[in-house]
C-alpha cells in the first residue's frame, strides 16, 4: 500500500475530523461556484479530497492516470477507472472511504463516464476539458488540518533526516549523479517521492539557479536541492556542503541570505500579500547590498499540495493564511536558504530542521529565526 504510515501518524479521530472538515469546505465550494459536482483528475486534488488515503499516480511524472474522482453536492462520491485498476484501487486505495466505483474499458474516457453520472448540470473540473467549468481547489487546500499537520511533520522531519545523512556522507569524487541517486534511495526507502532534484557542485552552483544535474564531480562545494512528495503534500529543502575553508564572500552571501529568509519568514503574517512579501524581499536584499537580487529567480512562495502553491510577485493578491505551510527560498550568487515552515497561530515551525548540521541565527523585529548554514568539512 502507498501509504501504510498513516496509522501511525493520525488517529482514526483526527482522520475523519479532516475528512469532515473538507466535506463543509466543499459544501461551501459547491455554493460559492453555483455547481453540482466536480470532477477531480488531478492527483494532489484527489489525495486531499480523500485525506491523504489515495495516490492516484501509476506514470510518475504524470499529474493524472490510474483514478478520477468525482464528487456531487448532494455528497455523492465515485472515483472513475479502467477496469483492469479496479481491484487494486477497491483494496488498497479507496476501502473504507464509501467511494462508488465506475469501471470502464481502458480506452474509455473518464469524462464520458462523468458526464453520464451527472448529466448536463453545472460540472467543474480542475484540468481544462469540453463542457465542463474550470475550478481551482487552491483557495480549499491552504489552510491545513490538524490531520495534515501530522503527515506534513513527519513528511518534513523524514526528507530532512535523508537529506542530512546524505550531505555527512559527501566526499569529493563523488558526481551529481550519484549525489541524485543517494538522495533518491533514502527517500524511496521511506516510501517518499522524489519530485525535484537539483543536485550541483562548484562552479555550476556559482553560475546556475536550477543546476540540473549533469554529472560534474565534486571537488570542494556541493548543494542537495530537493523536494518529496507523499500522501500529496510536498516538501522542499536545500542544503550546502564545502570541503576545507568557506571562502570569506560565500560566508557573507549565506548570512545575507539568511536576513533576507528572515524578513520573509517575519513578513508571513495571516493577511499578508503575496505583493507584501515579494517587497519584504526586494527591502531585504536592498539592505544587504544586492538590491535587484530578487529579478534574477523567484522567492519561493506558498506550498502544501504543490510545491509551490503560489509564488510571492510583484502585483500578487493571493494572501497567507493560518495553518498554511511556505517554502521560502532565497539566494545570493552561490549561498541560498530553503526549507519548508508552517505558520501556524503567528508562530513559524521548520518542518526540516537539521540540527545536526549548521545554522544561523538571525533576529528580526524580536523574533529569533534559523536559516541552514554550509557544512564544512
């Protein structure tokens, strides 16, 4: 089963809580967009409808494939698949959950199947397709329940446990490559998927933002940049190893970025704007001596069932709110700072502490935040 953990991290209470909880979320979406139904294809969409409990992903790279569900506002519930997944997905995804299932041949479309469940009334649907009305469940999956807090923790506390094993493993000689396939291994072992690797050493991290992997092997200076993925939620994270003394810039640029992580992990206040918090970056690398820094990669932003739910910009409107999670990422020619937090009644908690390896502390307006320093080796 994909995600046999469950169990043990949330309580049957705090589980039908959730589901409950979304249940009355959805109720008020259905009423707010005038709909009867919504037909959902996407599989972060799926598994916070369903609590976590489904993974709708056979072809890893892709966002749909083996289910669709499709829920009614009088609270019906069916998840649409070709037969041959029919089995499976009654006996280690959908049990339990009182889903009806509509099988079809594997060359039919889910949307037929749909639209013959519901007929013509008002369908959304969250990827674009032919007669029916396209929605986003964003505004629905940002505030996180209790029941999604527990999986988030252990989701952030496990990648950061793989990731920090995997940095003290480092030696140079070692390639991007393998550097991928560490990172990879520890994840996979915990039934943890690997969404985004970046993976760099030297030079590449000095030149590139998103330093793709390309076999380059280490010599003095290398970064983990990663996210994970399970039960739909993601997490991201990036750490820094250099071998002998950090060269007096780097230092610098890792302390300025750690200020600038600072002011936006300050300025992520339930009410805020997206707008609010790309200017608390732009002051912000201002003030180091780097001002213009954010034109040249975005901030990072909002996260949970995207690694990005939104990012902050210049003109954005979307704004924070309570229990909501973020995935701040700011750089400097070399030194950058991520992990994943969550605000949470106006306190920030790192869901990827490292304690084991460097940290820097900075204040602002009386708050004490920690950012990831370089381990030197």
């Amino acid at each position: 089963m994909p995600f046999t953990q469950e169990e043990q991290i949330v309580s049957e209470a705090l589980a039908q809580a959730e589901l409950e909880e979304k249940q009355a979320r959805l109720a008020k979406f259905f009423d707010e967009q005038q709909l009867k139904a919504v037909l959902l294809r996407q599989s972060h969409n799926i598994a916070w409808a369903t609590g976590g409990k489904v993974d709708a992903r056979v072809l890893i790279p892709s966002d749909t494939w083996a289910t669709s569900v499709l829920l009614t506002k009088d609270g019906r519930k069916f998840y649409l698949a070709p037969k041959n997944e029919g089995p499976r997905l009654a006996a280690e995804e959908f049990a339990g959950l009182g889903y009806e299932p509509v099988l079809s041949p594997w060359y039919d479309d889910c949307v037929a199947a749909a639209q013959r469940i519901v007929g013509s009334v008002e369908v959304g649907a969250d990827i674009p397709t032919a007669g029916f009305l396209p929605v986003s469940l964003k505004p629905l999956r940002a505030g996180l329940t209790e029941a999604e807090i527990a999986r988030y923790r252990w989701l952030g506390r496990k990648t950061a446990d793989v990731t920090a094993a995997v940095l003290q493993e480092l030696e140079p000689g070692i390639t991007e490559y393998e550097m991928e396939a560490l990172v990879s291994d520890g994840l996979l072992c915990e039934g943890i998927l690997p969404s985004v690797l970046l993976m760099a050493v030297d030079g590449r991290i000095m030149k590139f933002k998103h330093a793709v992997a390309r076999g380059a092997t280490l010599e003095r200076y290398g970064m983990l940049n990663l996210c994970s993925r399970k039960w739909g939620l993601a997490i991201s994270i990036t750490r820094f190893v250099h071998f002998g003394e950090l060269p007096s810039e780097l230092a610098e640029r890792f302390d300025s970025a750690a200020r600038v992580n600072a002011a936006l992990l300050d300025g992520s206040r339930v009410g805020a704007t997206s707008a609010d918090l790309f200017k608390a970056a732009q002051e912000a690398y201002a003030a180091e001596g780097y001002p213009g820094e954010e034109e040249f990669h975005h901030q990072g932003g909002a996260t949970g069932y995207g690694e990005r739910e939104w990012l902050a910009t210049p003109e954005g409107a979307e704004v924070v709110e309570n229990a909501q999670a973020f995935a701040w990422n700011p750089s400097i020619r070399g030194g950058k700072v991520e992990d994943t937090v969550l605000l949470k009644d106006g306190a920030i908690e790192t869901l990827t502490p490292t304690p084991e390896l460097p940290m820097v502390e900075t204040e602002r307006n009386g708050t004490i935040y920690q950012s990831a320093g370089v381990l030197v080796k």
